[in-house]
C-alpha cells in the first residue's frame, strides 16, 4: 500500500514525448465505442491505473457498484490497467479515438490531455468542488476537468529526542527553519558522527518525484519552473537570483556531506534504522515511522527558503472525455461519485489526505485533533500545483535533467540557462499551447 502511495507522484514522466506529440494530432475531440447494454442502459467504460492496487482498486468498484444500483439508466464498466502502463494506453487510445467515458488522470497531466482534446470540462459541480482541497482539482483556463478524492503531504521527518539531543529547535507550522537554522541543524548533526548523513531527500527516486520533490524548494527560494501570469518563459524564474540561490543550495547539500549523491535503494528503511537523522518523505510514510519511534518521531515542515515552505500537490483524478457517447450520464456519474463518503472511503484504502472537510471527519486520524490532520494542515497551507500548462511534461523532464546535472556539478547558471532556453523554445514552438 505505502509503495504504491508513494508511486502516486511518479507517473508523469510515462510517454512524455509521446504525450505531447500525439496530443497535437488528436486535437480536437476523441469518440468513444459506448454502447446500450441490454434493455437499453448505457454503458459507460471507465478507465484506472490501479490495477495493481488492490485497496483502493476495491474502493472505487464499490463506488461504482453503488452508482450502477442506484439508478436504472446507465451502467459504468470498469476496465483496471497497470500504473506503469496506463499513460500510454491513453495517449495510444486518444491518437485512435478509442478513449473510454471516464478515466482518471494523473494530476499534472490534467493541462496537456485538456489542450489536446482529450478532457471536458466537468459541468455543474462548482458548489461541490468549492469544498474540496484546491491541489486535488485539475484545472486549466478557468475551467476544471477532474478532481481526486486524495492528496499527499511532503515533510521533513524526524525524531523529537534527535533534535533535542543536538540542542536544535522544533519547527512548527507557524515557525519553520529558516535556512540558516537548516544548515547549522545539518551542522551540528553531521559533525556529531552519530549517523550516515543528517539528511535523506531521496534523491534515488525517479521520474516525477524530481520535480514534485524538489521544485518546491526552488519556489520557496522564490523562484519558480515558468512565470505563472502567462505561462510562456521560464526566463527569471527559472534562472534568476532567486532559482541561482536554489541551485547553489541544493548542490551544497551533496558538498557539505549533508545528504548523499545519491540516496540508498530504500531511503525510507536507512531513515528507521538510524543511518539518517532526516527524511524527506511523504505522508504514507507516517505508519511505519510511528510504529517504529512510536511517540518520539516528528512530521514537520519542510525548510523556508525565504518565500515559505511549500510542498507539491496534486495527485490521481478524475474525468469525462470529450468523445463519450452520453456526456449526461458521464457528468450524471462523477456527481454521484464526488459524495463525501466517498471521497472518504477511497482516502482510508488508500492512507491519504482525504479531499474534503467532511470526508476528513469520517476517516480515523485525519478528523480534527487526529494524529494525520498535520499532513491535511500542510497541503492546506503550503502546497504548490507544478504549473498548470500543456507544456508541462517537457518542463518536468528539463527540470529533473537540469537537477540533477546541478547536484553533478554542473555550473549552476549555466543550467538554469540551457533550461530556461530549451523550455521557452518548447512553450513558442506549441504557439503556447492556445486552444
């Protein structure tokens, strides 16, 4: 359960020229092969990732099961592909136009399918939607066209009698370490030799979790993927003073032996065996840590650079594609489907933040005064959606090539540079993706 959790952020990367090239030519609408059961209900197919996700597979069948019993019109067919497979079989399926009523989607991806045709904007659901958590809606051009009943919560964890051992102050949501607070923490803790490092930020994972990990501490420096009031150059916000100071940072986590290179192959098992003094980690991490420290361990926010600590969002969502046969009933579904009960049982198969208030109530730790809700008060106040353009999937793989060439010793501006040009050409070359 928890790998897979962890595996919700690291999706984007599948097909991602795939993604970009096919979607320029499918633009302009998708069909579907919907067809009456028998006795005249329609069917609609609906598409997930979560084949080999048993738990939160069974959650939304049961959604399913219910919707399908409640009502005599329409019957919704799920269809369950492998997460590593299903980006491409979207993408393969639109390029046909063989796209199902309703599928689900990787947050980030939300912009591009929408670009390209393959999304509808979700109809009469504003007053509903108002109260989910905003990194769990999918939107694009003022329009929404998914939502998730999860998030995820990103934070620095650690164990109460460490910090206190090393004389270092406990951050809080409304005080957290500052940089230099950061750095004389790291200090004290990798000058003791107590342990393997002082910090763990992961660095062994792959694909989305480079941007989803760690643009968010170049948005805390201040600096950003691309200028987010047009979306068309990264210019100054990828390569200004403020994303210079991140870079410089971030190397200089590997160079002041703070952190490794390169993380071991399970970060979070050197974290509870005491290699490490800090994980940066998610919240589906929260278990097994409290199982092994018990009340001792410690979830807080990650360092502000200067503009705050932020964290990402966004995750799995859902929506309605433009070639559904019965666009009614796929809207007549998710309406159904975005219940608070709903939104709660998918969270608790799942360990997740639950997306809305009153779902939050109904699953055990994340209520009010609950041992979770911090994770709920850090997506509330800290989290960033990755930049809500169809451009995203190319500026995803220029920022986690240029981080990690960065943490390789790659002149800093220089890579900032080279990104930033090769960004802006993309966003100009799609005409800035204009519907």
């Amino acid at each position: 359960m928890l790998k897979h959790t962890a595996k919700l952020v690291a999706t984007t990367f599948v097909a991602v020229s795939l993604a970009v090239s096919l979607a320029a030519c499918s633009k302009g609408g998708t069909t579907s092969t919907e067809a009456a059961a028998p006795g005249g209900v329609q069917t609609l197919t609906m598409w997930t990732h979560n084949a080999g996700n048993k738990a939160e597979l069974a959650a939304i069948q049961q959604i399913v099961t219910d919707y399908n019993a409640s009502q005599t019109k329409y019957k919704v067919d799920v269809q369950a592909f492998p997460q590593d497979s299903y980006n491409q079989s979207v993408v393969a399926a639109a390029a046909a136009k063989k796209l199902p009523c309703i599928l689900d989607i990787d947050g980030p991806n939300v912009p591009n399918w929408a670009w390209a045709g393959y999304l509808a904007p979700l109809l009469g659901m504003d007053d509903t939607l108002s109260k989910f958590l905003p990194s769990v809606l999918g939107k694009w051009n003022d329009k929404t066209y998914s939502y998730g009943y999860y998030d995820v919560a990103l934070n620095f964890t650690t164990r109460t009698s460490t910090l206190k051992k090393y004389g270092i102050r406990v951050p809080t949501i409304e005080s957290p370490w500052t940089s230099a607070e950061f750095t004389a923490a790291l200090t004290k803790i990798r000058d003791s030799g107590d342990f393997k490092y002082p910090l763990d930020l992961q660095t062994s994972s792959t694909g989305e979790w480079w941007p989803y990990a760690y643009s968010p501490f170049l948005q805390s420096a201040g600096g950003d993927l691309i200028n987010r009031t047009d979306y068309k150059s990264a210019q100054g916000a990828l390569n200004g003073p403020q994303a210079l100071a991140w870079a410089k940072w971030f190397r200089g986590l590997v160079t002041d032996k703070f952190m490794p290179l390169k993380s071991g192959t399970d970060p979070a098992a050197d974290f509870l065996n005491g290699k490490t003094a800090i994980i940066y980690n998610g919240s589906w991490g929260a278990a097994d840590a409290r199982k092994k420290f018990g009340d001792d361990v410690l979830f807080i926010p990650p360092v502000d650079l200067g503009s705050g600590p932020k964290i990402g969002g966004g995750s799995w969502q859902w929506g309605i594609t433009t070639g559904c046969a019965d666009q009614a009933g796929a809207m007549d579904y998710m309406k159904y489907a975005a219940q608070d009960k709903y939104v709660a049982s998918v969270s608790t198969a799942t360990g997740t933040i639950p997306a809305t208030d009153a779902a939050a109530q109904q699953v055990k730790g994340f209520e009010k005064g609950g041992e979770n809700e911090i994770f709920r008060q850090f997506s509330q106040k800290f989290a960033v959606l990755r930049p809500p353009t169809p451009g995203y999937p190319f500026i995803a793989t220029e920022f986690t090539k240029t981080a990690q060439d960065i943490l390789n010793g790659a002149d800093p501006q220089q890579a900032l540079d080279q990104a930033v040009k090769d960004i802006d050409a993309n966003q100009s070359s799609n005409n800035y993706f204009q519907q």
